[in-house]
C-alpha cells in the first residue's frame, strides 16, 4: 500500500488463527481481510467504541507504516 486509503468496514467476526481467536473485519469492496492486532484493535476502540458490532458500515483509513516485527523493520498496516 502506497499512501493511505479509506474504507468501509462490512462486517467483524472471531475466528481462530494460529490457535489464537481474532477479530477478522471485512470490507465493502473487496474480498481482503484484516485480522486486527492489539494496536488496531485499540486503535478502534478509541475512535468507534468498544461493541465491535457497531463497526460495522464505519469508515477506517488504512496505511502501512514503519514498524518492528521480531526485532526487524517492516512496514505494518495500521489504522489511523
């Protein structure tokens, strides 16, 4: 992802990763998906409230920024 770009989120659900439950949000327009990490996660929370069905249909801007992964840089997809 080159520069930020908004989205609509269509639907969030849990479902199991690694062994891991995450919330999964979908998107209007598109088949990708996003499992959220804490950062997005809370990043949410602050903007839409913590009731995750009241997500659905918000408006979310998603860029990938620097981040450390595994003490290595990356670009991370974050929410902002």
């Amino acid at each position: 992802m080159k520069k930020a770009v908004q989205i609509v989120i269509k639907y969030v659900k849990v479902e199991t990763i690694k062994e891991k439950k995450k919330l999964v949000l979908s998107f209007e327009g598109t088949e990708k998906k996003l499992a959220l990490n804490s950062t997005n996660a809370r990043q949410l929370e602050e903007a839409h409230g913590s009731d995750c069905k009241k997500w659905v249909k918000a408006t979310i801007t998603l860029a990938a920024v620097p981040t450390t992964f595994n003490g290595e840089q990356v670009k991370g997809l974050r929410i902002l």
